[in-house]
C-alpha cells in the first residue's frame, strides 16, 4: 500500500484522519507520515500490519451490510 492509495482508503471509509488513527490504533500524526509519505526529510512506509488493519476495516464494514 502506497501513500495514495492509504489516503484513498481513509477518504473511501469516510474516516477524518482523527478517526483513522483512532480505528486503526494509531496517532494522528503518523496517519499524516503515511499520507505524505515522509517524516521530515525522512520516507515513511506503510507497514503491511496497517495494510491488513485497512483490509480488516473493511470487510468487518462489508459483513455489517449483509447481517
């Protein structure tokens, strides 16, 4: 997952940034790292826990719909 694709998927769930770094266990500030991709000078990846967390969000958010 690349930086534009996590911010994709924060705007995609209707998440503010807040709200992302709250469901995905997270600070504010790194969800900021990972949108920008960098941390000051230095390049911030996207660890793939996040990515199977931003998976999980949304099959937990896809199994809601058809209970």
């Amino acid at each position: 997952m690349n930086k534009e694709q996590f911010k994709k998927w924060r705007k995609k769930n209707g998440f503010s940034q807040a709200e992302a770094a709250e469901t995905l266990g997270l600070k504010r500030r790194m969800i900021q790292y990972y949108e920008k991709g960098k941390k000051g000078e230095k390049e911030v990846q996207i660890p793939k826990y996040i990515r199977l967390a931003c998976e999980a969000v949304e099959l937990k958010k896809k199994l809601k719909k058809l209970i």
